[in-house]
C-alpha cells in the first residue's frame, strides 16, 4: 500500500493549490482526480474569474484575498505564466445597493483603495452601462480577471516539480480514520496518508455526508457575447450590476486579449465580454452533470445585458455550464472533519471561491502537516450552523 504524507482529493482550483502548497511544505503529497483538473463538468473552467479585494460578501474575507492575491504572484513567477490581468472591478447599483455600499464600507475597514463614484462619474468613465440618475459605484483598479485553467495547470506543474504526483481518472470512494493514519478507498485500490484534503467541489457530500445538509449543486450558465460592430469594448473592467431587491444581480468578464487558444488551437471566446447571472439555478447531481446550455439560458441573459450594457448585447459568441456548490449563507465551509484530527476540507464555495483558492489551500496544507493555521478562517468554519 502506497503512504504518502498527505492525499489531496481533488484536481480543482482548492485540491491544485493545496498540492501546491504540502509539496512546498517537503511533504510527500498525492493529488487523486477523477476526471482532469479544470475539466468542464466542475466549477474551475470557462477561462476567466473575477478577483477582487472589497468584498461585499463579508470584510472577514479581506486578510485571505490578500493572501491569495500575492499567491497567485508567486505563482505567475515560479511557473512562468500570466494568470491576472489588472483590469479593475466596477460594482454599481441603486442607492441603497448592498453590494456598492459592501464595497466601499470593505475599503474603508482595510484601507483598500477604491473609488466611490456617483452616477455622472460612472457615465463618464465607464460609457458602456446605462445606469439611472441616482445610481452609485465602486471601483476597484487592483482587481481584474485570474485565468482559471492556467491557474490550476500551474499550481500543479509547480508542485510536481516539487515532487508531488498526480493521479487522473482515480475516484475516491471512502476514507477510512484510525489513530495511525487515513486509508483512502479508490477504483484503482487503497492508498495510505497521515492527513487528506477533500477539495472535491460539487462532490463532496459523497465522501463527508456530514456536509450534505449544508451543500447544494446548483447549474450555472456563463455566456460569451461580441460587442455590437463598431463598439469597443476592450478598455472595460470587469463589473457587477445589482439590480435592487428580488432580481439577480448580473456580473461580466471583461475581455481578455492575453486569453489562451484551447488545445487545438482555437481562440477562447474570453476575447470578448463573458456574463452570468448570480444566485439561484437547477439542482445537479455532478456525475449526471448540467443540462446543456439552452435558448431560454441565453434569452435571459441577453435580455439583462440589454437592459444593462445595450452596445454590448451583440452576436453570442460562446456558452457554457459550471457548477456553484451553495451553503446556506453563501460563505464558504473550511476546516477539520468533526470528530477527525487528520481529514480536512473547504466546500461550499458559493460561486466566489477561486479567487481565494490559493488561501484556502494554503490553510489546508498547514492543517494536513501541521495540525494547525496561521491563516484566519475561523469564521468559515461549519460550526456556526446548528446542523453541524
Ligand atoms: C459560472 C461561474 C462563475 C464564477 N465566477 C467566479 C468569479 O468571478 N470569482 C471567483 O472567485 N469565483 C468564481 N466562481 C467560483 C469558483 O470558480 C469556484 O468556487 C471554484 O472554482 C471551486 O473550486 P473547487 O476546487 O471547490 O471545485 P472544482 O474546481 O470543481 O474541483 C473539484 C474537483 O474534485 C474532483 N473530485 C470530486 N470528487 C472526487 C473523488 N471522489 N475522487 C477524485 N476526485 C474528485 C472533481 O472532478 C473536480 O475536479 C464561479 C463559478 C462559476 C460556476
């Protein structure tokens, strides 16, 4: 039986950057994945996520997106790859937007410079978004866009130079606790290891059930869409629009010109604008996967991107489904198993996880080898929910 000091399972954004960081450690790390890292049926694909640092969701997040932020800057240097493109972060809203006002209240308790602008100033400088009179904004210039399969491609690249392996194809089926270690069940037979990490997205109730009342699958749609002929396009930041109470607030990608070709050479459609509509979807089990993307997916989005940025609302240029892994409160689940000193996770990423993947594997590492982190998620923890 192979022993291994810590087993990573899962090849997604969390399960590559917490392989990256046990091999950084000197552990022996093993990273088991049942399709490939970043394959299109998870949550880390579509090639661009927005990363930001005033963080409307909750400012406790602030510490680790800085974090990450200079982890995804090492990483550029250590694998010689452009991961994030600087465009800026533009949130706008009615006046009482929680998201514009989270922004800014977020700046103002860290320090992060941001601007709060008023309707005059977000027509002036952002002229592609129709915004009413009394509508507010925030910018952020230090946020932009983090190239997902580029990021999970060079966290593992680094990490097996650093010794790490990766196995694809192999599913975990069990993991086994006694006092001297984990037995991790797979298809391909059993593997031993003083610490696992389940960074297993939208699967991760199949192997922590204890989770399962916290965590739901939803179906995502992100859409690709050029510009009108004769509308530029390519100076715009990336960009949440909150629609007030009871609608979806729509968010956008802003082109990536640096945007990789795919693997037979095609160029991705993130040269052009990419949307998506935030919050509730379908119910997915991941290993029968989303319903593909259909007219009426497309009609919606369209018809917010009409309402929102009309010069920009031209010909589709690209679609695909992605999967949110929801908790109840939309924050995310890290920590250790309960009742476990040696199995420890991060789920429930809600749809904001990637760009702070990198701290979040960072913890895990520190919790697989160490047994404790200096990195401040406690407020993360199931705990605070009675079903845990
Ligand atoms: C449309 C969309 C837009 C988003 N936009 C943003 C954004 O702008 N900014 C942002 O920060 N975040 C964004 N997110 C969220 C972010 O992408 C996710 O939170 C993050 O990618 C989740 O990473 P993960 O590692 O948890 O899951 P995944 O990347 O899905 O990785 C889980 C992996 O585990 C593997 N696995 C599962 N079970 C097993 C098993 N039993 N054995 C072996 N392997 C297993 C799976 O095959 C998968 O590869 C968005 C998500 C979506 C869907």
């Amino acid at each position: 039986m192979n022993r291994w000091d810590v087993i990573v399972v899962g090849g997604g954004a969390v399960g590559s950057a917490a392989l990256r960081a046990a091999s950084e450690s000197g552990a022996r790390a093993l990273c088991l994945e049942l399709h490939s890292p970043a394959h299109s049926r998870g949550s880390s694909h579509g090639h661009s996520r927005i990363f930001r640092h005033s963080y409307f969701e909750l400012p406790d997040y602030v510490p680790l997106l800085r974090h990450s932020t200079g982890r995804f800057e090492s990483l550029e240097r250590e694998s010689k790859t452009s991961l994030l493109n600087r465009c800026g972060m533009l949130a706008m809203g009615p006046p009482d937007s929680e998201i514009v006002l989270g922004c800014i209240e977020s700046a103002r308790r860290w320090s992060l410079p941001v601007d709060a602008l008023d309707a005059a100033s977000l027509r002036g400088r952002f002229p592609w978004f129709s915004v009413s009179d009394d509508a507010i904004g925030a910018f952020e210039a230090d946020a932009g866009i983090v190239r997902p399969e580029a990021t999970v491609d060079a966290s593992i690249r680094v990490a097996r130079s650093l010794g790490a392996e990766l196995r694809i194809g192999w599913r975990v089926l069990g993991l086994l606790e006694d006092t001297g270690g984990v037995t991790v069940q797979t298809d391909h037979g059993n593997a031993r290891a003083d610490a696992v990490i389940v960074a297993a997205g939208g699967w991760t109730s199949q192997l922590l059930p204890e989770l399962a009342p916290l965590l739901t699958v939803t179906r995502q749609v992100q859409a690709w869409f050029a510009p009108v002929p004769g509308v530029d396009a390519s100076a715009m930041p990336c960009w949440i629009f909150d629609r007030g109470q009871d609608r979806r607030s729509v968010y956008g990608l802003a082109p990536d010109p640096a945007a990789p070709s795919d693997a037979g050479g095609t160029p991705t459609p993130s040269r052009h604008p990419k949307l998506g509509l935030h919050g509730s979807g379908d119910i997915v089990n991941p290993d029968t996967g989303a319903a593909p993307v259909d007219d009426s997916d497309i009609e919606r989005i369209r018809s917010a991107y009409r309402e929102i940025a009309p010069s920009l609302a031209g010909d589709l240029a690209g679609c695909a489904t992605c999967l949110y892994t929801m908790s109840p409160d939309g924050q995310f689940l890290v920590g250790t198993r309960r009742g476990s000193r040696r199995i420890h996770f991060a789920a429930g990423l809600s749809g904001h996880g990637f760009k702070l993947s990198p701290a979040l594997g960072d913890a895990l590492a520190q919790l697989a080898t160490t047994g404790r982190t200096g990195l401040p998620i406690g407020f993360l923890a199931p705990g605070r929910f009675a079903q845990a």
